[in-house]
C-alpha cells in the first residue's frame, strides 16, 4: 500500500466547490436539483495539500470495513442510520426551503440554517452490533447525522442474512481470508486478485464490486458464476494530469482511455480525502468499457494451505480453479472458467 491513503468512513467532499442548478439530477432520478462542479478548488482541499495528493480511481461497488468483531477480524458492510418517515419529511422540506431560498431574511433577521435533530429520537433502529462510522461527531454520547440527514455506520456482516449473501462470497470467515483485487506492481496496468489474511487489512476499508453489485459495470462474473472481489481504497491509482484544474480532469475523464471511471478519489497526506464523480461535470455514469475493465489480471488465490471445504457459492473457491493465470480482463475471467467446465 502507497502511504498517505485514507479510509472512507464518511461522505467525501467534491474536491471543487459545487452550486445547484435548479434541474433534474444526472444521478439520481429521484433529485429534482442537480450537484456540479465549480472552477474553485475547495479551501479545505487547499490547506490539505491536494496540489500534491495521490490521485486514485472512485469505484462503483458498495463500501466495506475490516475490523474486529468477537475476537475475530471480520467484514463488516455501510449501513447509514436514517431518519424514519416523520423526520424525513421535515428534512427534506427543509431542504428544499434552503435551494430556493424561502424565508430569507429581512434586513434586521437573522436566518436559522440548521436543521435540528432528536438523536436516537427521529432515527430508525440499527442491528445490535451497529457502529458509527470513525469520526462520526458524538453529542451527549450520540451519534450525531452529518448534512445529508444520515449517520454513517457500520455492521457486521451475518453469516444468515440475505442481505450479505453477495459480502460473503468474496470472504472466508472461519478461515480469516478474502479476495483482493489490487495492481501487481507498482508499475504497469496488470491487476492481480490476491488471498488476503484479513488480520492484514485491520482497520482498512475497501470497494465491493462484482455481478451483483450496482448492476455490475465492470462486467465481473455472471448470473451462472458470480464473483465479487475487494478493492482497497486508494489502491487503484489514476493517471491524471498532476494539479487540479476543472478543465483538465473534465477532459481526461471525457477523452482519455484511462479516464473511463466512475470519478476520482484524491488522498492527502493528513488522510483527508477529495473527490470529483463524472456527474459533477456532467458525463454519465455508467459507461460502456470503464477502463478498470480492459486491464490483465493474474489469479492468486491458492487455497492449498487452507482446510476449506468445496463450496460453488464462494468466489474463493471459484477463482482457485485459475489460481497462476492469468486473464486478458476482468470480464474474460468466466470465459477461462467456462472452458474449464467444458474440459472436465
């Protein structure tokens, strides 16, 4: 791992300052107020030092954690404490007030711009094992929601739930492994998708990505065969022009092969973290042929060292059929496993 990366644990700031355009959102369908990129870089990005930041790919999967859980190192997956139906309503007129500027002051008024919450009062119940995301700002020994109205947080995933059917087949948990997809070096394109002890990744936090993931755009696995993998955050690096220039990025990200991602993830040295998604220029996402997915990857997933049990729904399992080779993408890793199937 490079230094100087840090974990998300908590919405990232656009690394430009954003304004509102009263039109329907190009990511969310449901947002009727779109969020794009200004030409000013955001002071606190400035006072970080994002001149000289280490400049990674935004990934398009679900965020998770590695860290203890009854002795054990475990995953644990994002689960945002929201607020229940009440709160939401308020919130979101209240929100709407602020984009279209109702109840501005008079000269002598003085504007009320905070929204007040009742915590745990306005928030709908979490699983007994949630925690709050590091950082999280604790009032009174609560967790207290950040601008969006959520409280990032974190739970462990449960061996029984359907909600982490997909979390679980890129772990071993009896066996403290995982798959991790990461560059093989330093230098060049080739990715590798390594078995990882967990007990390695403590405290780290990674992208999900795979077949059932955010419908999938790297083209990983299939419904026959579905794999998800881990990617460590900040591990993926970009090569996009160094300095931070509006234009610039927009241009790379619209015209550079490297450039088809999601968006970019700029980490400094305090562990701060800055981000730019291609919606905040006004590019779409998803694309068809995101750069991730046109990069050889090697299998490294050896699982002779391990008593492991055969087992078709495990990625681990899956991918130790191919564990030396290597594949010309992430998409062609099924085509290898599907001329395996045909031979035996």
């Amino acid at each position: 791992m490079m230094a100087g990366l840090g974990s998300v644990q908590q919405k990232i700031s656009c690394v430009f300052e954003t304004k509102v355009l009263n039109e329907p959102s190009k990511k969310r369908s449901y947002q009727q107020y779109n969020v794009v990129a200004t030409n000013t870089v955001r002071p606190a990005a400035r006072k970080d030092g994002i001149a000289t930041a280490i400049a990674t790919e935004k990934l398009d999967g679900t965020c998770v954690f590695i860290s203890e859980f009854q002795g054990k190192p475990w995953l644990w997956a994002r689960l945002d404490r929201k607020p229940n139906k009440a709160a939401d309503k308020r919130f979101k007129k209240f929100q709407t007030q602020q984009q279209q500027g109702e109840g501005d002051p008079g000269p002598k008024e003085k504007l009320d711009v905070t929204f007040h919450w009742e915590v745990p009062g306005n928030f709908k119940e979490v699983p007994e094992h949630w925690i709050p995301a590091s950082g999280v700002p604790i009032v009174n020994g609560q967790p207290q929601p950040d601008a969006n109205g959520h409280i990032p947080g974190w739970v462990p995933v449960d061996l029984k739930s359907r909600q982490h059917c997909w979390h679980l087949t890129a772990v071993d948990l009896a066996h403290n492994i995982g798959l991790v997809l990461r560059e093989k070096t330093d230098e060049g394109r080739e990715l590798q998708v390594d078995l990882v002890n967990l007990s390695e990744l403590m405290g780290k936090t990674a992208e999900l990505i795979g077949t059932h993931i955010n419908a999938n755009p790297y083209g990983i696995g299939n419904k026959a065969t579905p794999l998800h993998l881990m990617v460590l955050h900040g591990s993926v690096r970009a090569a996009v022009p160094r300095g931070v220039h509006l234009e610039e990025v927009r241009a790379w990200l619209e015209g550079n092969e490297r450039g088809r991602v999601e968006g970019l993830v700029w980490h400094c040295g305090p562990g701060s973290l800055y981000k730019l998604h291609r919606h905040h220029v006004n590019l779409p996402w998803p694309i068809s042929d995101p750069a991730l997915s046109h990069r050889p990857v090697t299998v490294a997933v050896d699982l002779t060292t391990y008593e492991v049990e055969e087992d078709k729904k495990s990625c681990l399992w899956t991918l130790s059929k191919l564990n030396g080779q290597t594949c010309d993408s992430l998409p062609a890793i099924v085509g290898l496993l599907d001329s395996l199937s045909s031979q035996s």
